[in-house]
C-alpha cells in the first residue's frame, strides 16, 4: 500500500495496531529514515498512548504499558537480542523490532510479521506487510 505522508504512516500503524495479538513479533524493515519509528508510533497512539514515542535506538528496549503491553526494540547496534530481555517479554506483549536480526532462535514463524517501508520517488513509501502464515489481515480502509 502506498503511502504519501507521515499522516498516512500514523493511520497504518493504527490498522496494525488492531489486529496484533500478545506474542506477536513485527519486524520492521527499510532505511534509515524510512518510517519505522512512525509507523510505531502510530500503532501505540491507537493503543491510547499519548506520549513521546521515539526509536529506542540507544537505550534498545523500551516498554510501554497498557492492558496489551508493548516492547519496541531496535537492533541496529547490536548482532542479535540476546541479553537485552527480549525473552521474558516474548508471549505477553506486542514485540515491534527495528533493525530485526538473530530471531531465528528465539521467535516461531507463527507468531513473526514482516512489515517493510521502502522510499518510493519522488516521495512517499511502499508499506508491504507480511502476516504470519495462517493469518490474515483486513484491508486498510
């Protein structure tokens, strides 16, 4: 699905955000300055979060409580998840990951999404979400 603006990145993050279930693992893929953190951004405003939401690019992990909670990691400084409590969170929240790598060990094919943001000239971005198999998602409307 194309997405012109940030606006249209907000309101994609809000129709993931309805269909993700505890254990699920969304791996956010694209470059640098793609979207990810927007699109995150918008799948914890639908939660009813209304605070600072930003990449947790130094501090790697940051959790956001709700009924559903949320765990956002970003992975780009490190060569996998290992020791940074990813484990413990992995079949009660809602795992979005930047940067993904290393999860083969610890996340189960039924449970990871792959979600990718590539720029698209002159500006804009391709949003291609991948559903774990056996599930299915609603057209974004």
């Amino acid at each position: 699905m194309f997405l012109p603006d940030e606006a249209a990145t907000l309101a994609a993050g809000a129709w993931l955000a309805a269909v993700l279930l505890p254990g699920d693992v969304v791996e956010l893929h694209g470059p640098l300055g793609a979207g990810k953190t927007t699109l995150v951004r918008g799948i914890l405003r639908a939660r009813g979060w209304a605070g600072a939401v930003r990449s947790p690019s130094f501090n790697l992990l940051s959790v956001y409580d709700f009924e559903l909670p949320v765990a956002h990691l970003d992975l780009y400084r490190l060569e996998s998840p290992e020791g940074i409590g990813l484990e413990d969170l992995l079949h009660t929240h809602i795992i979005l990951i930047e940067w993904p790598k290393g999860l083969d060990e610890l996340v189960d094919e039924e449970s990871r999404w792959r979600v990718e943001i590539v720029p698209v000239e002159p500006e804009g971005r391709e949003l291609i979400v991948t559903p774990p198999q056996g599930r299915t998602i609603p057209a974004l409307t």
